[in-house]
C-alpha cells in the first residue's frame, strides 16, 4: 500500500509541476475552463511530457431575465 502511495503522490508531483510550467497558476480567471484545465493537467501528472495537452471547454448557464 505504501508504494502505491508514493506513486500516486510523484504522480501528482508531476502533473502540478507541468502545470506551473504552462503557467496556469498565474491566470487571475478562475473560469470554469481555466480551472478544469488546470485540474486535467495535474491529474495527467507525467501524460504531459510524453505529448498530452488535456484541455477543458465548457460554458456556465446565463441567468434568465
């Protein structure tokens, strides 16, 4: 159990290093996309340097009037 969770925890390492490499801690919009990026990246974790760019798109509902 322990050395699972020790790659799990590099794992994440990884991936909230890449993150910070692509700069997504610096953006001040904390949008729906910009935070699920942000949360994709780290959890690809070491995916992003073997080619994985995970992106997220997505839109919040418009009140009604």
């Amino acid at each position: 159990m322990r050395v699972g969770s020790a790659i799990v925890v590099v794992w994440l390492v990884i991936g909230v290093f890449a993150a910070a490499q692509r700069h997504y801690f610096d953006d001040a919009d904390a949008s729906c996309a910009s935070l699920g990026t942000l949360g994709l990246t780290i959890v690809a974790g070491p995916l992003n340097y073997i080619g994985a760019n995970p992106k997220v798109h997505c839109t919040t509902p418009k009140p009604s009037e």
